[in-house]
C-alpha cells in the first residue's frame, strides 16, 4: 500500500513540475498533425466568392504542450509558401501566381499569433474568443484579429485583410487586367483568411472546461 501511495505521489508531483496537473489546469492541450490555410476572393459587382489554399504551409508552434490556448499559441509561427496556391483550378492557380502573387516582394507569406482572448465559456458548448495575429505580405506586417471556435477537438480561426494594407495595389490591378472578362472588370481587396487544425486533449479531468 504505501508503494502504491508513494508511486501516486511521485507522478503527481512530476505532472506539477512540468506545469500540467490535472487539478490545477483540467487538461493539457497539444496541436497535432498538419495546420491547413485557407482564403476568400472576391470578384465581379456582384461579388462572387474565390475560395482557394495552400499545399506548403510551415507552422511552428510556441511550446509542444500546454495547458490553455495562451500557452500554445501566443508565439506560434506560420510560414506558407504563395506560389504552392491551391483553387483546384491548374490555369486559375497559374495565373494568380503570374499576376498577382509575383508582383510582390517575397514569396512567402508569413503569420504570427501574439495574443489570444477566450469568450466565457459554457461546459459542454464550443470554445470561442479571438486570435490577434502579425501577417507580414508585401513586406509589410499588419494585425489582424481572427475570430476562432474550437470544437471536437478541431480549431477553425478566420479573419479579414485588406489588400490594400499591404501596398498590394499593383498586385490587385495586375490580377483584374488578366481576368478583366471573367472578373467583370472587378476584383475586390478584401480578402478573408483562416485556418484549421487538430487540438486533442489529453489528461483532462471529469469538470474540465477545456
């Protein structure tokens, strides 16, 4: 009985020296697998949606481990690589690296996650709050809010940019030149973006509210 006792102890005490007790924090959160990116163009007077993703998207998260979103996410690190854009569409695809993504300085885009603000949150409900995010395009780094939910163990965030921003102005008029018919003569500088990924949770106790 008292090796019993004294093994609980131990494990215990290991669990609150790297900073996940179950009872002080409810669960230790992890992002696992791949981060998938995702946009929203718009075009024509009627504004007609353009949806599209990345196939090579870096993320690095800020700690392999924590114990809320804050503590995974807050430095957390996304590099994607523009010309991997992804419509579905060979030709579309081609075309938006030719004309829209060239014309600006880099080929990457980059996203960093400086702050995290959770909603209150009612057991058994989705988890909601805001990202606050650094996106660098163009050489210019602006903050842009992403509203996320968190949900059977999946995270969605989304947000919106303004093209014009990020001094994209010549990449904007490039891309309504070459697609001048199918565009309408119309292209949109406002542009939403949003990822996705798997957040399991791990050693959570009976009352935890994730």
């Amino acid at each position: 009985m008292l090796k019993i006792i004294f093994a609980f102890l131990l494990a215990f005490s290991g669990l609150q020296a790297a900073g996940l007790s179950v009872a002080k924090h409810g669960c230790v959160l992890q992002q696992q697998g791949s981060l998938t990116v995702t946009w929203g163009a718009y075009k024509t007077a009627s504004k007609l949606k353009v949806s599209g993703s990345f196939d090579r998207v870096s993320f690095t998260p800020a700690v392999p481990s924590g114990a809320n979103f804050r503590e995974i996410f807050i430095g957390s690190r996304v590099v994607i690589e523009t010309a991997s854009v992804n419509t579905n569409h060979a030709e579309r695809d081609a075309t938006l690296v030719k004309y829209f993504f060239t014309q600006m300085s880099g080929n990457t885009i980059t996203a960093k996650i400086i702050n995290v603000a959770s909603d209150p949150h009612e057991k058994g409900k989705a988890k909601t709050g805001t990202f606050t995010t650094e996106v660098t395009m163009n050489g210019i780094t602006k903050t842009v809010p992403m509203a996320f939910r968190y949900d059977k163990g999946i995270l969605h965030a989304n947000g919106v940019i303004d093209l014009f921003d990020f001094s994209a102005n010549k990449a904007l008029s490039a891309i309504n030149k070459a697609c001048y018919d199918l565009h309408e003569g119309k292209t949109w500088n406002d542009v939403t973006i949003g990822f996705s990924t798997k957040i399991a949770a791990t050693l959570c106790a009976s009352d935890a509210k994730q």
